[in-house]
C-alpha cells in the first residue's frame, strides 16, 4: 500500500511540474509575441507614421523673389529665406561629395537611419564622456529641418526617424540630397548652395572649385563660427578637415587635397550682396502692390514663391530721382520733416519708369506716390479745360471767356489782378482762378465728372462744387493719377493704365503674366495738340516758367493754401510732360498743422522736376527727345498774338492826285504782322471805321480837305476778333 502511495504521488508531483512548465511555455510564448507585436507595431509606426510627420507642402522650399529690369539686372530680392534653388544635375560632383563625406559619409548605404553611426558616436559620447559626435543622417537632418522644431526630447528623436523612413521611400538618394544642399542655411541671411555660391564667391554653384565646395561644406556644423568673413582662420581650418574626410572617403586623392588645402579662401562678395540699393525701395514697394491687388500675389507669397518678376524702372532715371529728392533746398518746410513723391511714365504705354514714394523711403513706409492730396491748378487741364476743348463746336483756345472777381463764385485771383475778358490760351498759361471756375459752371459739373471718371480720376460723392476746377476735392488725387491723366495730353489723346511690372514668371520659369498695353481715347488728337501747346507756354512764360530745361517741356502748377497759416501752402505741384515721359512732382507734409507748412509754392516742384530731367538727359547721353512732333492730322495751334499798345501816332497831310489833300497816319506798332490796325474817326455817337490794315503801321485816308477831324488807331487780334486799347487822337489840322 505505502508503494502504490509513493508511486501516485510521484505520478501526481510529476503531472503538476509538467502543468508548470506548460504554464511557463505559454507565457513565455504570449511575451514573445506581445515582444514581436511591439516591434511589428514600433517598426509599422516607423515606417509609416512618417506620413504623419512629413507635410508635403514642406517640401517646396521658400525661394528667393527677385525684382529685376528689363536688361536683366537685379535690382532687389524679396525673401523670408534667402534662397535661390538648383537642381543636383547643376552641382559638381566635388561639391555634393564634399556634404556627404563631411554630414553623412554612409549616405548612399543607409535607409535613413544609420544604426552603425548612431553606435560609434555613443560610443565616442562615453570614452569623451560627453557628447563628442552626432549620429543624424543627412536625411534625418533634412527631416528635422523641413518637419520639425530643434528641441532636443525623445519625441522629436523618434518623429525625425519617422520622417526620415518616410523621405527614403518617397524620394530617391539626388532628390533628397538636392533637397538638402537647397535647404541648409549658410549664415549671413544666405540659405541654399546656389545663393551661398553667389555671395561668398560672385559664381553659380556649377563655377564651384573643390576647395570652395569645401568651404561651403564645412559651414554646415557652425555657419557663424565658421564664417570666412568674420573668423576666415577657423573657415580655413574647417575647410581643410573637409578635404581631409573627402580624402578618407576615396572622393579625391592625397595629391589634390594637399592643393586644395594650400589654396586660399577666395572669397569675393557678390556686388548684389555687399549692400542695399535704397533708391529703388520706392519703386519695388509700388511693384509689390501692383503684385498684389492685380495678380493676387501677397507680400509673403513673394517672400516664399521664388518668382521672377521684371519691371520697367530705368535704374538710371530711378537713381538720379532718388539722389535729388535728398537735396533740402528743394524743400520749402518751414520745420524738418518735409516730404515729396515723383513719378515718370512713359507717354506711350503708361510704363512707370520711375518712382521716389519719400525722402528717407523703406519698403512698407507710407508711399507718396500714391497718397491722395489737393492738386491745386493742376487739376484745370484735365477737370475743365481739356473737357471744354471737346465742345468744338462752343470752344478752342482762342475763345474770349471773363477774367474779373465773381462774388457768386467767392473766387479771386491769386495775383489780385483781373484783365476782365481772356482766352484760353492766356487762362491756362496765367492760371488765373476765376476763368476756370467760370468755364466749369458752362460745360457742367456732370460733363466734367465723365471726363475725369474716363482719366481714372473718379471724385468723391461729396465733390459737387466749382472748387472743383481748382482741385479743391474732398479726399484728392494721387502723383500716379495725376502723372497718367495727362499722359492723355501726350500721347494724341490716348491714355494706357500706369504699370510697374512688365512680367512675372514662377519658380519653374512658367511666364504667369505679360503685360499687354490697352489704350483709350479721352481726347481728340486736335484738343491734345492744343492742350500740349498752351501747357508748353505755361512752362515758357506763365505759372511754370520756374528751373531750367533746355528741351520742350509742357505742364502745369498747382499750390493749395494753408488752411491754418496765412500765406503758406499745404501742397506744391507740377505735372508735366516731355515728348517721350509724363511726370508728376509733389511736395507738403504728411500732417499739415499749424507748425508745419510749405514757406514756398509751386516754383518748387517746378525747378526740381527740370533739374531731374536735365541731369536725367546729361547723362544718359542726349536721349530725350527735343521738341513736340505735331500729328499730320493736326491742325497747328497758331501763337496767341499780343496786342500792342499803340504810341508815337503821327498825322500828316500832302497833295496832289485825284484827291487833292490826301491824310497819312503813321504809328509804332508790333513786329507781328498777324496784328490788324483799324482806322476810326471820332463821330457823334459811334465812331466811324474809315479802314484798316495788316501788318502795316501807316494808312492814308483820302480827301481830308481842311476839316478839323479826329483819328485814332486800334490794334485788332483777328484769331480771337478781339480789340485792344486804342491810341491817342489826332487830328490833320
């Protein structure tokens, strides 16, 4: 009995070890599943919770815009980044060579991470017992730089390899790489190899020598510290370790690193880079408006869309126009802080050449150039008298319109002095106040309105007055409006929109926009003609006389008064034309007040814009042209003629001939033989006119006999029909 005892409960001990040992075989079999299931997982996550981290969109790099004129030249870059991309098939092999040997030597082996330089740099970590060697790949560096922030925590550690797992499945070994050498930063604001290339070195990247690409290379571990600029012995000594990896790496022999290392750093700063071009910021700041408001471009696209965008400003014009908006004495404040804007266009097509926005400009300051202001007299050409002119059948220059004080108009002149009847001609060469109020009132506030409306000078609803013909508006005009308006005078009645940007191509090269010219005929080319040769007088001998132009110049002034300070202007203009460029000048203050006004008028913005012109054409070699050219389908605008006071008249007598006393009358007339004297004699109740001549300066009158009988000659204008002051009388006996 105790053996069969026994026996069970060795059968029983044995059963339950057999139970245990099961037991343990099936946990240890869950725990190497549930082990195998984290990895699977871990390593699925891996792979593809890239997607997760990476953001396609981060892909596309920011790129430099650039600002350049017609010939090509870059006149400023737009950026957030400064950054000019190249693709790999541009990069010597020496110079991507020269990034993997230095950043990632493995490049071409590894899937993204490399486990083998993650544990020689550990290892390295624990001998220095500090971290001595970093372990990223170049794909996981690129990874962090497009994906990520810098923290240093295990999440980032792990979101990196996920991105960089990612990259190496989306993107072959070149296209990573070129990703990497256009991202990297380089320091002084530069990032991408090509942009590098330009401004250390004046070359593209595929001019690039070995030691240069060395160069650059080694800027990867401290671009500040290792700046050739600022520290070029540390760039030196980082250089040759460069070439040094490049030797172990098999990417060059012994020999050429030994030359590469002797070499200098050959730095040679691109002229781009050495410094800002202040005078074309007013000019740019008006292109990236442009940008915006019609092809719906933003400012930040610009600063990351790597566009190529070409404008119409002549460097030299822009420059000259900048260099003379720093010149005090044309600046009539009566404290600091006076300003002024400047516009050219081409009379042709409305192209703006050039553009001064502001004394001391930046781009995003308030831009002049297009702020609205009084326009003064400068608005009567195009509110009045360019309107009227249209009314062939009513007026032309020469039609005899009043110049005197009208109490119902509470206008006067600025001069105080009124000739009661004047032409057109003389009204817009006087300017003279009254005149074109009054012609305002004729032709209608309404027919005005139609006619600034197709100037693209639409008005305020509040603008309903005659102070319009004096341009005294509600909320005003702007240089560039008033420079494209008259454009309609210079070019034979037809106005083009002002532009600045010809065109705009996007990063790939595609041309986005072209700009096309669209002109509209506001005037005839009669009334242009017209209007060009009173406005040539105006800048001859009336209100714009002011400064010196050797060549034809048209134009008008324009000065408001101070609202504050007797005697003092708010705002100063002139708006003129030359037979290639239309110009508009203005000067005042942003903020009129009591303690800031103009101590000068009109006279300044006058003088300026000449002396801009005469420098502009003396240096550019005579290139504008001379003088007006009349269309053949023009009728001539003849000179307006001026009446002569008649003196030293002179009556004598002879005989003989049918008529036995014959009268001679002899004066002092004018060397315009245009000019009709007329004859009178004084009669009871209307005098009689007895005859007249032309460009002559004597008259006989027959049959006088002995009768005690009075003469007189008036002067008479037979363009306008109208008289002027007659002479003294005389008598024969």
């Amino acid at each position: 009995m105790r053996t069969e005892r026994r026996n069970e409960k060795r059968k029983d001990r044995r059963k339950n070890q057999k139970n245990v040992f099961r037991q343990k075989i099936k946990w240890l079999g869950i725990a190497v599943a549930a082990v195998f299931v984290f990895l699977l997982s871990g390593y699925g996550l891996l792979i593809l919770g890239g997607k997760m981290v990476a953001d396609e969109d981060d892909l596309q790099l920011d790129l430099t815009t650039t600002v350049r004129t017609e010939d090509g030249e870059v006149v400023k870059t737009l950026y957030n980044e400064n950054r000019e991309y190249v693709s790999v098939d541009h990069i010597p092999d020496h110079v991507l060579q020269a990034f993997v040997a230095v950043e990632d030597r493995r490049f071409y082996e590894h899937q993204g991470i490399d486990l083998q330089s993650i544990g020689r740099a550990v290892y390295r970590d624990i001998l220095a017992r500090s971290k001595v060697e970093g372990g990223s790949t170049i794909t996981q560096q690129l990874s962090k730089n497009l994906f990520l922030t810098n923290d240093k925590s295990w999440t980032r550690k792990i979101k990196e390899s996920m991105a960089s797992l990612y990259l190496e499945r989306r993107l072959s070994k070149d296209e990573i790489l070129e990703l990497y050498v256009n991202q990297v930063y380089f320091g002084e604001g530069v990032y991408g190899v090509q942009k590098a290339s330009q401004y250390f070195f004046s070359k593209d990247v595929d001019d690039l020598t070995i030691s240069e690409g060395a160069l650059l290379a080694g800027l990867m571990k401290a671009p500040n510290g290792y700046s050739p600029l600022n520290h070029p012995e540390k760039a030196a000594e980082r250089r040759n370790v460069v070439l040094q990896t490049m030797e172990s790496a098999g990417f060059i022999d012994e020999e050429t690193k030994v030359l590469e290392q002797e070499k200098d750093l050959g730095i040679n700063l691109s002229k781009e880079e050495r410094g800002t071009n202040p005078w074309v910021d007013s000019y740019v700041d008006i292109a990236i408006k442009e940008a915006a408001e019609k092809h719906d471009l933003s400012f930040a696209d610009l600063q990351s869309g790597g566009y190529e965008i070409t404008v119409y400003m002549n460097d030299d014009f822009q420059q000259i126009a900048y260099q003379n908006f720093k010149e005090d004495a044309f600046f009539p404040g009566n404290t600091e802080g006076t300003e002024g804007a400047f516009v050219m266009l081409d009379k042709d097509n409305g192209h703006l050449v050039s553009a001064v926005g502001g004394r001391n400009f930046s781009i995003g300051d308030l831009n002049r150039t297009n702020v609205q202001r009084q326009p003064g007299s400068t608005f009567k050409p195009v509110a009045v008298y360019g309107p009227a002119l249209m009314k062939e059948d009513k007026y032309n220059p020469f039609t005899i319109i009043p110049d005197q004080y009208m109490e119902e108009y509470e206008v006067k002149n600025v001069s105080g002095e009124y000739k009661n009847n004047i032409t057109i001609y003389q009204a817009i060469v006087e300017s003279t106040n009254t005149s074109a109020v009054w012609l305002l009132d004729q032709i209608g506030i309404d027919y005005s309105k139609s006619y600034l409306n197709k100037l693209d000078l639409p008005l305020d609803e509040k603008d309903k007055g005659t102070s319009i013909a004096l341009g005294g508006l509600e909320k005003g005009v702007t240089p560039l409006q008033m420079a494209q308006s008259y454009q309609a005078f210079a070019n034979n009645g037809s106005m083009s929109e002002a532009t600045a940007i010809a065109e705009i191509k996007d990063r790939n090269g595609e041309v986005i926009y072209q700009s096309e010219t669209s002109n509209k005929e506001i005037f005839t080319p009669q009334v242009a003609w017209d209007m060009t040769e009173m406005l040539k007088e105006t800048v001859r001998s009336g209100t714009a006389s002011s400064g010196y132009y050797a060549k034809e110049l048209a134009g008008k002034t324009g000065t408001t008064q101070h609202t504050y300070v007797d005697g003092a202007s708010k705002d100063a203009w002139f708006v003129g034309y030359t037979p290639d460029y239309v110009t508009a000048m203005w000067m005042g203050y942003d903020k009129s007040d009591e303690e800031h006004y103009l101590t000068g008028g009109s006279a300044y913005p006058t003088s300026l814009t000449k002396k801009i012109l005469t420098e502009i054409d003396n240096q550019t070699g005579s290139a504008f042209t001379a003088s007006f050219s009349r269309p053949d389908d023009v009728e001539p605008l003849p000179d307006p003629i001026d009446l002569p006071v008649i003196e030293n008249v002179d009556a004598s007598y002879t005989f003989g001939g049918m008529a036995l006393v014959k009268g001679k009358l002899t004066w002092n007339g004018s060397t315009d033989d245009r000019i009709v004297y007329r004859i009178y004699k004084e009669e009871e109740g209307t005098d009689e006119l007895v005859g007249e001549v032309e460009g002559e300066t004597e008259f006989i009158i027959d049959d006088i006999w002995f009768r005690n009988e009075y003469y007189y000659v008036v002067p008479f204008d037979p363009i306008t029909n109208m008289e002027g002051t007659h002479s003294e009388s005389v008598s024969f006996f």
